[in-house]
C-alpha cells in the first residue's frame, strides 16, 4: 500500500476509533435501565410491604408484631410474579423469611430442551463469555462494593436495613463474582404507624446486561457496515488519486530520462479536478519544452552555419593572403579579413543578446512605461548617422501611452526598426516614428521611403538569421537577427508586430507603386481611470 493510501485510511479510522470506544461504554444507556429498574425494585417492595402490613399481623395492638407463619405465605405469594428475591426482617434487623427457602410456589415449571452435545453451538457460547469477560473489564461509572452472600445469609448487615427500620427507604448496588450487578432496595412494613420490619428485594443485572449487549450488537452492524464503506471508498480514493498521479509521474520521468524529447503524458483533462488540471498543465508545459529544445537544436543549427560563412571567407583571405605578392593584393585581402572579423563579431554578439532575451524577459520585473515618454528621450539616439535622412516623431498627447514592461527592451526594438528603417531609405528620404492609442492598445509604427518588403519576404522577415538588404550594401553588415529580436521582445509583452508595404494609389483608385514600408506594433495598454 503507498503511503498516500495508507494516508487517507489513518486520517479516516480514527473517527471510527472514537465510534467503536464509545460503543463499548454506553454508559447513559446502562445507567438510564439501571434508574428504571430501582424504582420498578422499589414499587414492588412497597407492595409487598403494604400487603404484609395488612395481613400478616400478630398480637394486640400495644405489641403489633409480623407473623411468622402468614408472612412466608404472602410473601410467596408476592414474588410469583417477579425474578427478584425477597426478604423479610424483622424490627430487630434479623432474618425472618428469604423466599428461596421457601417452598415451591405456584409458579408453572418451565421446560427446555437441552442442546445435543455433539450439535453443541459452543462457540457462540463462548463468544458470548468472552464478551461478557470484555464488558465487565471495561471501566464502568461507579465501583460498587462486592457482594457477599455467606454474611448476608442470616442477619442482614446492610445499613440499608437500619434506614427501613427508621422508616426509609434504601438502594444499593452490589458486584457479584461473575461481573454482572445485584440491584437492592429496602422498605419499611409499617402497621397503624409503626415500623414492624423491613423488606429487601434483590435482582441480578442480567436483564439489564442482554438490553445493553443487544444494543452493542446492534451498533456493531451499523459501525461494521460504516467502516467496510469507508475503507472501501478509502481504496477507491487512494487508487483515484494514487494511479493518475503515478502515471504522471512515470511520464514525467520519461521526459527526463529521454533527455527532453517527446514523451506521451497522460491526458486526465476529463476528469475535471485538480489532477486534470495537472495533466494539462504537464502536456503543456511538455509541449512546451519540446518546442524549446526544438528551437535550440534549430538555432544550434542556424549559428553554426550563420559562422561558418565568415570563417570560410577567412580562411580563403588568410591562406590568399600568404601567396600575394603585389602591396595592393595584400592590402584588398588584410581588408576583407577585417571585414570577416568585424561580422563574425557582430554576429556573436548579436546571437548572444538573442538567445538571452527569451530568459531575461520570463524572469525581469515588469513595470508601467510610458511610450509616448520613452520615444521622446530617444528622440536624440534616434538620429540618423546619415545626414541626407530626416527622422520625425508624432506621439499623441492626449490619451494614456502607458503599457506594462521592460523599457530598455522596448527601446531597443524602437531603435532596431529606425536602423533598419535608414538603412532602406534612400538619400534624402524620411523615418517617421507615430505612437498612438488605438482601443486597448498602445501602437507604434515606424515607415520608410524605401522599396518596401516583397510579398515572398513578408512571411519570414521576422525569422532568424533572415536578410533582404538593399542593392549596394556591403555584405555581411547586417546579421539577420535584428528583426527576430524584435518579435521576441513585443511577444514576450503580449503583443503583435506586423510589416505591410505604403502603397501609393493613382487618382482613380489604381495601385500605382510602393513608396515605403510599414513596422506595426500594438501591445496592450495599461487601463487608467477605465480608459480603454
């Protein structure tokens, strides 16, 4: 069994525990039929004492005495009816009759027919004294004193008689050998006012102890059937709880022993609970992981081809270089192995800040930035380094530009989309850089007078390591990632970049050329005062 099995059984059982203990006491119920059985004790002897103080007197009046030959008479009589035992006293406190010395009374005799001792149930009986032996073994409420029947056998030594005889009444409970209770009581048997004598009845608790061991029985069954049920519905529990997650946890390892590749995680998502939920969030966050390590191997792939252009060209210009003779070939060769250098540098660089963006922006705190502030402090590094092109910014003042963010990651889009922007334009062209508020998102464009984007390009500008730089550009200035930052950096904030082509339109509604391209971006605006 798993410890989580084992678990939920102990945390169920010990309220049955309480249960069970509780059972075994019953200490009100006993104690209520132990009242009951006094008082019905004590009615019967006041009978029995009132008929013999009615008709079992002798001598005058001055010297009123019980007679000793009609009591043991009525006194048969008075018991026919009851399993108690009798016992009559007289003023003195001694012995005058005890009803099992008497002679047979007018009771039937009760025949039952013995159990054949080879069919003998003795085991129930022996179930029955062990339960009995457990019974009495337990604490009961009270201690009562032991019962004695060689003292009691002749005078009655029970205080209880010097309170009948005062005129009183008394009870007494006593614990006899075998475990069970004798229940006592004494009256006075009174005649014109006077105290004659006294009557004792005693009964044994057995009455009593079947009541009692019929409702244990009982509540036994009840308890028995509550406990098989909740030990059932434990198993089935631990097995609804235990097993799935089991399985989550042997596919887990799978993913980690394969080394992050694809494993089958189970899919629990039907079962509408915290452990479905769990199998999604695996699936997912293993999806995810796949998708990683895919796009690692993937860019692993792109570098070390992206690098080895360079170093190809390198090491063509350094062995060309050791059979040049002529200045001028060696100086045209010491330049291109600068120029490989100086792209091999940029290129490393420029991987480096790619692959730590995707780290940097799950674990950096993001913060409110305001976009509109942020273009307007950049405006000065947003200056073109050629002099022929002019950039221009329009920000709109009257609606919030606030979005949640990394401000140095966002103005390093902002200046990747200018640099490319001038790099596109022709002399004497123009960037414009506009942000403005569109519904719940913040938008900032960045357009150029170049040749725009091809339609085949558009697809996978944004992809790595892709370039489509104009005619004339020395090769190898551009590395092909800047784009691809830049969708890593919006995405990360939850938003979108786009580029489209500025298509001029003639007078009559006709496409007439490109003049430029578009870089849209939209993130989600940080509400303020329910706007947005």
């Amino acid at each position: 069994m798993s410890p989580l099995a084992r678990r939920i059984l102990t945390i169920n059982l010990p309220a049955f525990l309480v249960l069970v203990g509780a059972w075994f006491y019953l200490d009100q119920y006993r104690a209520g039929l132990l009242e009951a059985r006094q008082q019905a004790l004590e009615k019967e002897a006041h009978l029995i004492a009132g008929a013999l103080g009615e008709a079992a007197l002798a001598g005058p009046i001055e010297d009123l005495r019980i007679d000793a030959t009609l009591a043991p008479y009525i006194l048969r009589r008075a018991v026919v009816t009851t399993n108690a035992r009798a016992r009559l006293f007289d003023s003195n406190g001694r012995l005058m009759v005890d009803s099992r010395r008497l002679p047979a009374s007018d009771r039937d005799v009760e025949a039952r027919r013995l159990f054949d001792p080879d069919r003998s149930i003795w085991p129930l009986s022996l179930a029955r004294d062990l339960w009995d032996r457990a019974m009495n073994w337990l604490p009961r409420r009270g201690e009562y004193p032991a019962y004695d029947e060689v003292s009691l056998s002749s005078d009655w030594t029970w205080p209880g008689i010097a309170t009948a005889l005062q005129g009183g009444d008394a009870r007494q409970v006593w614990t006899l050998p075998d475990g069970r209770l004798l229940i006592g009581t004494a009256v006075p048997v009174q005649a014109l006012k006077r105290v004659l004598g006294a009557v004792v009845l005693t009964v044994d608790s057995a009455e009593i102890d079947a009541a009692v061991r019929r409702e244990q029985v009982g509540t036994l069954a009840v308890f028995a059937v509550a406990a098989l049920i909740t030990f059932l519905l434990s198993v089935f529990l631990s097995r609804s709880i235990i097993r799935p997650v089991q399985r989550l946890s042997q596919a887990a390892d799978k993913v980690r022993n394969q080394g992050g590749q694809s494993a089958d995680i189970p899919d629990l998502r039907n079962r509408h609970d915290e452990i479905g939920d769990l199998s999604v969030s695996l699936r997912e966050m293993t999806s995810a992981l796949n998708a990683r390590v895919g796009a690692i191997e993937t860019f692993a792939a792109d570098v070390a081809h992206e690098l080895k252009n360079p170093l190809t060209s390198l090491r063509s210009a350094v062995e060309t270089l050791e059979r040049a003779e002529k200045p001028e070939h060696r100086e045209q060769l010491s330049r291109i192995i600068l120029q490989d250098l100086a792209r091999m540098n940029r290129l490393i660089s420029e991987i480096s800040d790619a692959s730590r963006i995707d780290a940097e922006m799950g674990r950096i705190e993001r913060e409110p930035v305001d976009i509109g502030r942020m273009v307007v402090d950049l405006q000065e590094v947003l200056q073109s380094p050629r002099p022929d092109i002019r950039i221009d910014i329009e920000v709109e003042r009257d609606r919030s530009l606030m979005v949640l963010g990394a401000e140095h990651r966002l103005g390093q889009v902002l200046r990747n989309l200018v640099d490319n922007a001038v790099s596109f334009s022709p002399a004497g062209g123009r960037v414009l850089v506009t942000v403005r508020r569109d519904r719940a998102d913040v938008v900032m464009s960045v357009e150029d007078q170049g040749p725009g984007v091809p339609e085949e390009a558009r697809a996978k500008i944004f992809e790595r390591f892709y370039s489509e730089r104009p005619s004339g550009e020395d090769f190898g200035s551009h590395s092909g990632l800047g784009l691809n930052i830049c969708r890593q950096i919006i995405e990360a904030h939850g938003g979108t970049i786009e580029v489209e082509n500025i298509r001029e339109v003639g007078k009559h509604g006709l496409l007439v050329g490109i003049r430029g391209a578009r870089f849209t971006i939209r993130i989600p605006a940080l509400a303020r005062g329910g706007e947005g």
